[in-house]
C-alpha cells in the first residue's frame, strides 16, 4: 500500500484526490508507523480542495459524496500521534481559509462536524497544538455571517442555547500568551459583527456574559500592573523601561477591543460593559485615585488616573460610560471610597477610616462650589449613616470638595504632570461627542459658540428662559443651573451606588462653573514653574472657551494675564544678554509657529500616554550647572512661555494671530564694523574663507598636548551674529589670512588668567541647542545629541593684546545683543499701556 502512494501521478487531479480519500478509509489505527502518510495525505486532500474550488466543482462534489469531513473526525479518534492532530487542524484551517464557495463553506459547516472539532478534547498542555486549534477556530469566525452562524449553533424556540465556537474560544481569552489573546479577540469581535440577534441575545446573557465582566476585570488588573510599574520606576529614577511602554501599549489594545465590541451595535453589551466598568473601575478606583489622601489605602496613582479616563473617553464611544463619568466628577471621592466597602479593591468603609486634615488648596475649593451636596446612604436599610459617623471619618457632609475642584486646583496649584492631566482630562471630555452638551455645561467646559447654539434653538422653539438669556445683558448666563440630562446621571449614582445627592443654589451665579475653569486657566498662565508647552496645552483649551477674545475675560483676568506677560517679556529680555542672544529669534520664530498650530488646532496634540510619559521629561540627565546647555534649555522654555502669553495678549485683545511675529528685519552693518573691515559677508564663516586680518590679534594655542599653534583671534559680529575666529596668516598676501576655526561669540564668557595676564580662557558652546537639533536612536527614540562646552585658552605677546583681545569680545557681544534687541522691539511693543518700550529701555541699559 505505501508503495502506491509514492507511484507517479498528476498530483493536481481528481484521481489524486479518490486515491487519498480511498487509502485514508483504510486505516484503521494511526500510530508512529503509519502516521507520515495519514500527514501527507491530510496536507495533499487540502491542496486539492482548494485548487478545485478554484478550477473544478467536481472536486468538492467527490469531497462531499465522499463525506471526508467525517472521515477527518474518524481519523481524528483513531490517532495517537498529536502530529496527525496537529495536520488536521492545519487543513482544516487551509480549506476553510482558502474556499470561495459559498456552497463549500455551507457543507463544511454543517453535519455537526465541525462543531465536534471545535469541542473535541485535544491536549492544550501542547503550546504548538493550542496554537494550530486557535488558527483553526479564527479561520472559522472569518466565514461567519447570519447564513453560516446559524449552522454552528444550536436554538431551542428561536433563541441560542449554544455556541461552541464562541464559548469554547473565550475560555482562552485571557491567556498568557499575546498572540492567543489577539486571535480570541478578532475571532469574538467576527462574531458580535455579524449581527445576528439570537447570537447577540446569547453572548449578552449569563453564562457567557460573565466574559464581560472578567474582561473589565482582566483591564483592571492590567491598570494597577501599569501604576506599580510606574511607581517603582519613579522611585528607582530611571527612565520608563520597555516593560511601562509594552504594558501602555497593551492597555491601550484592551480598551481598542472594548471600542470594537461597542461598535458591533449590541445594546446589551454595552449596557454590560458600561456597568462593568463604573462597578470595577471607574467608581471604585479610578475617580477615588484623583485625590489621593493618606487614610486611603488606594492602589493606583493620581497621575496613572489620570491618564485611564483620559484614554477610556478617548477610546470606548458608550455615551452613557462617558457621561457617568463625567457626572461622577461632581462627587467628592469620599462617596465612592465609603460606599465601595470592599478592601480588596483597595479601599476601606467609611466606619474604618482614620482622621485625616484637607489640604487648605480643597477647603477653598470646597467654598467655591456649594451647589452639591452629598451624603451616604446605608444600602440595606435606606437610612442616612449617622452624621457622627461621618464626622468621625472625616467625610464631609456639607461641603464636599467635588473632584471636578480638585482638578481645578490641580491646574492652579499641582505639578506639571498634574496640571498636564488635569487639562487632558478636561480637553478629552470637551472633544467627547457622546458627552451631553448639559453635561459641558455644568462643568464650565462648554464652547461659547455652542452655548449660543443651544440658547437660540431655544428662543426659537418658543423657550422663555432660551429667549430671555440669548437677548438679556447676560447672555451666556442659563437661568437653571442643572439641566435635566445632567440630573438624569446624577440621580443614576444616587440609586445605582448608593449616594444620596441634593442640589441647592445659594446665591452663586450659574456662569460660577465656567468662570471657575477660566480663572484656573488665568492662575495656570501667572504661574511661573510650569513648561511652556503644557502652557499650550491650555492655551488651546482657552481657545476653545472663548473663541472671541477681550469681551468675554473679567478685566481681573486681562490685569493677571498682562502682569503675567510683562515678567516674562523681561525674562526674555535678560536673554539677550545671556548665552545664547544668537538663537533667540530663530527660537522665537520655530515656537511662534509651533504654538499657533497647537493652540488653533482641531485637537488636543498631545496622545493620553503622555501624561504618564512626562514624568520622566525632566528626569534625564543633564549637563552641569555652569554649562551653557541648561542656560540654552532654560532660554527655550522662557520663550515657549513669552509666545504663548504673547499670543494670548492678541487674543484677548481680539486680534488674530500672524503666521509670523513681528520682527524687525536685518539692518545692514556699519562700515566701521569689524566684520565689514575684514571682508567678511557671511553670516556663518566656514574654514578656508578668506579674510583680512588688520584687526586681528596674534596668539598661540594648542589643541592637542605639546603641540601650539601661531593664529591672529578676531572677534565680530554680523547682525545677531557673532564668531570667534582664529585664522593663519598668508605669506604671500600681507594683512589677509585664512580662516581655520570658528567659534559662537555669544556665550563665551572671556577671562584672562589670574597668575598669567597674557592668558585668556574662553568658553566654546555648541553652536545650537542640543534639543533642538535631536537624533533618532536604533529603537526610534528621539534622543537629544551629546553635546559639551569646548574650553580655549589664548596665550598673547603681552597683557595689553590681551586685555584689547577682551574688549574686542565684550564690545561685540554688546553689538550682537543690541541687535537682537532692536529687531525683537515691535513684538515686544505690543501695547503702549503695558510700558514695554520703558522695559526695554531699562534692560538694554543695564
């Protein structure tokens, strides 16, 4: 018999095919001797169905007739080698992968066959077999739509009672290895896609809706891995490791995946997962972690909090998650601490907590905002807690400092992670369409321009109140402070968790939320210790508040933000005279841009990951203090900080803002100048240029040990820049010479040697900021070049050349900064009642 496999024959051929099928009916046993041939006929049958369904019907008609399906299931029992296993999934996978009939695809879907496979009890101790029934049921899900998903499940009076494909692969859902949990995820998302509403209505109910729950579950853990991971990262000072960006990364995969699950338009699995999520997640440890205080045993940080909502808005469209979400901010975290009661996720009752003091940045929050109040309800019995109880734990009951105020004083008063969270979290819930326009409203985020939207469809249907406030003197004004939608999500806490609310107006006007985030947003711009790009990040928040300007700041706010404006325009000014005057306005002119596109953009820039990833920003390693690199970091940030201001001074002046700022153009040099005098035109001059040197200092220099070199130093300046050049005499043309090296002027900081005189040390700085000019590593990374300051010491013929020498430094780095001066004098001068022009004055005469 195994002779006659081998004979020759045309191996793509109906003959081909009854000769396999004809000696696989003859096994009766396949062990160690016969299985290569079991194996090579099952690889062979897979070859041939596919080309035939391609080229020749008659193929998959001998295949039916035949009923080789149940003759695979037949060689399947009788197998002891998993290798014969291990080849029949493989073709199955094949065939099914690879017919496009959907004829074909019927048959091998029906006669149960299939469904036998799927639940046939294979050895998954074998990662290698795991790996080919995985394949084998993705293949399956790929054929799925509402004709083929009904040959694989069984109904009892039109409703689903099973499902092995489905229920047999999220027994796999959550295992260790990635690539498994991939194809378990593509293969239910096949399934909730097709739309079937039996099968809807079976994954939706128990048992199989249990999956939802440890999926929300599995997110969960998958959070608190991510904080412990950060934490200890933090804490040892090194940079986030591969592991924080690969856990970011799956994490964010997860939540794609609950994306994908919503969309399939399955009502009672969104339901699910939205109750899921506010239960194990949101309500429990992610609100709660916001402000973490020290009697609370909370198990995630502030900032990875942070960052989840800002991702789980981002990326899960459940318009009910995103709005209970956004409801639960009004809420102090001591609610969902107290009615948690479950240690185990990280939390103690209310009965157990210890005295603890708020910190005096929440009690002034908690005086801001009375509007709601909230208590605890004992869920058993319906009754208030005592209040002693409360008072003993420290929860306040009557004036609760709401987590929407504590990411307020995060924006005021927090770090720069803080303020750079806080204003994500802020911005993704203004970009969230599924969020009610009520719901903006009672958060003080709401667009001016919707808000008048809203007002004048109201006028329109024949509102009062939408007349009254479109017209009125007060026009943004909404005579009441809560909308109904707004309620309906409140009230949903209440009886859901288990929080009794009562809302009361006293006195404070319903513009307090709005004007509570713009002065926030004022108090973020007057403050000093905050990056210049987070700065941007709310700028464009603004941007989206008030797109009109002037009108719509308190003139309290326009007196902060000028005040603001004028410290950094001197900031800016002591620039010019420091390391780096050269770069000043080409860094002006880059971040000019830059700001205007981030603040006018459609979108926050910025994704959600890098909220965590800031914390590392200002981790890294940096040069030593008297370095110039700090002061040339230093430099950029103060003049991230001056555009963003400055363009904010144009905007609540109602201007719009120019593609370019207003600089001066270059004047042309005096001809007394010593760049003019040495001929040279350029603004860079390269080695080999030629030059005269008539004003140019003999001196000696070695740049390598034992080995000094004879040069004439001249220092000029040409417009706002400056050199340092060192260049060799020509013996042949007298007064000219050659330039050798060239080095920035600015920064140079020129000294002459306390027990030599004829010495002079100079600093050499690179000629640009190493953050502006980064590299990309091997992993992509971008990384900032490796740059340090270079040391020169002139030795002159005299200390009278060496003191000219030093007063030709300093008298052209005068010049250089003079210019830059002048052309930076109409930005600067942006309104005569700030007194710029007398700031201006003042620096360039000290």
């Amino acid at each position: 018999m195994w002779l006659g496999f081998w004979r020759s024959r045309n191996r793509l051929s109906l003959d081909e095919l009854r000769y396999l099928t004809d000696q696989l009916f003859r096994i009766q046993v396949v062990n160690e001797v016969s299985k290569d041939f079991v194996i090579e006929a099952l690889r062979s049958i897979a070859e041939l169905i596919t080309y035939g369904d391609q080229h020749d019907s008659a193929f998959f008609e001998f295949f039916m007739e035949k009923q080789v399906m149940g003759e695979f299931v037949r060689i399947l029992k009788i197998s002891r080698p998993v290798s014969v296993s291990l080849q029949l999934l493989q073709t199955l996978s094949i065939m099914i992968q690879n017919l496009k009939s959907e004829h074909a695809i019927y048959y091998m879907f029906s006669n149960e066959h299939i469904n036998y496979l799927i639940t046939y009890s294979f050895n998954f101790n074998n990662e290698e077999l795991l790996s080919y029934y995985i394949s084998f049921l993705r293949a399956i899900s790929g054929k799925l739509n509402k004709n083929t998903i009904s040959l694989l499940v069984k109904t009892q009076d039109d409703d689903v009672v099973s499902f092995p494909l489905y229920t047999e692969a999220i027994r796999f859902a959550f295992h260790e290895e990635n690539m498994v949990r991939t194809a378990i995820r593509a293969l239910s998302l096949n399934v909730y896609h097709v739309g079937d509403e039996s099968v809807n209505r079976f994954v939706a109910s128990p048992p199989q809706s249990k999956y939802f729950s440890t999926l929300v579950k599995y997110f969960r853990k998958q959070c608190l891995e991510l904080s412990e991971l950060v934490s200890d990262a933090l804490k040892s000072g090194l940079e986030p490791a591969s592991t924080i960006l690969a856990a970011i990364d799956e994490l964010e995969d997860t939540l794609y995946y609950f994306s994908d699950i919503t969309s399939a338009g399955i009502p009672d699995v969104g339901r699910l997962l939205t109750d899921k999520f506010l239960k194990h997640l949101v309500f429990p440890l992610l609100l709660p972690s916001l402000k973490t205080q020290p009697a609370y045993e909370v198990k995630i940080g502030s900032v990875t909090s942070l960052y989840l909502i800002c991702c789980i808005l981002h990326i899960v469209k459940i318009k009910d998650l995103a709005n209970s979400i956004a409801a639960g901010l009004f809420f102090p975290p001591e609610v969902f601490i107290a009615n948690s009661g479950n240690k185990a996720n990280g939390f103690s009752s209310v009965h157990e907590l210890t005295d603890e003091s708020e910190p005096p940045d929440n009690e002034r929050l908690g005086s801001e905002n009375d509007s709601l109040k909230a208590h605890l309800v004992d869920c058993s019995s319906g009754t208030q807690v005592h209040e002693e109880a409360a008072i003993k734990a420290n929860v306040s009951i009557d004036s609760p400092v709401a987590l929407r105020e504590t990411l307020l004083s995060y924006i005021r008063d927090g770090n720069n992670v803080q303020v750079l969270g806080s204003l994500s979290v802020l911005a993704m819930l203004l970009q969230t369409k599924e969020l009610d326009e009520s719901m903006l409203d009672a958060l003080g985020i709401l667009p001016q321009r919707k808000k008048q939207k809203k007002l004048l469809l109201e006028s329109l249907v024949g509102e009062g109140s939408g007349e009254e406030q479109l017209f009125s003197s007060e026009s943004i004004l909404m005579k009441d402070g809560l909308s109904g939608e707004r309620d309906a999500y409140l009230q949903r806490i209440k009886d859901q968790y288990c929080v009794s609310t009562s809302s009361t107006i006293k006195g404070a006007s319903p513009r307090c939320p709005r004007f509570q985030v713009l002065d926030a947003l004022v108090a973020l711009f007057c403050r000093s210790d905050i990056p210049g790009e987070t700065l941007w990040d709310g700028g464009w928040l603004l941007r989206q508040l008030l797109p009109h300007g002037e009108a719509e700041f308190s003139s309290h706010h326009l007196v902060l933000l000028k005040e603001s404006y004028r410290s950094c325009t001197r900031g800016l000014l002591q620039e010019t005279r420091g390391l780096w005057p050269d770069m000043v306005l080409t860094i002006i002119i880059n971040e000019w841009k830059k700001c205007k596109r981030a603040i006018e953009a459609s979108s926050p820039r910025k994704e959600p990951k890098s909220i965590l990833l800031s914390q590392w920003k200002f981790h890294e390693e940096v040069a030593p203090s008297e370095s110039s690199i700090p002061a040339g970091e230093r430099m950029c940030e103060v003049i991230k900080v001056f555009v963003i201001l400055h363009q904010l001074q144009l905007f609540s002046l109602g201007r719009p803002l120019p593609e370019q700022p207003s600089i001066n153009p270059q004047g042309d040099h005096p001809e007394n100048s010593r760049a003019k005098t040495s001929g040279l035109d350029v603004s860079v001059p390269k080695p080999g240029t030629e030059l005269k040197v008539v004003d140019a200092l003999p001196c000696r220099i070695a740049f390598e040990r034992g080995k000094e070199r004879h040069f004439r130093f001249l220092a000029v300046s040409a417009g706002i820049s400056g050199w340092l050049i060192l260049a060799e005499e020509l013996p042949l043309k007298q007064n000219y010479g050659i330039i050798r090296v060239a080095a920035p002027l600015a920064g140079s900081n020129p000294r002459i040697d306390d027990k030599h005189p004829k010495w002079l040390h100079l600093r050499i700085r690179p000629s640009s900021i190493p953050s502006l000019d980064p590299t990309k590593t091997s992993d992509g990374k971008v990384k900032s070049r490796p740059m340090v300051d270079g040391r020169w010491t002139l030795a002159f013929r005299d200390e009278e050349s060496c003191k000219t020498a030093l007063s030709m430094i300093v008298e052209e780095t005068d010049l250089q900064s003079n210019e830059v001066e002048k052309r930076l004098k109409p930005l600067l001068d942006l309104e005569n009642a700030l007194g710029f022009s007398d700031i201006l004055q003042h620096e360039t005469s000290s």
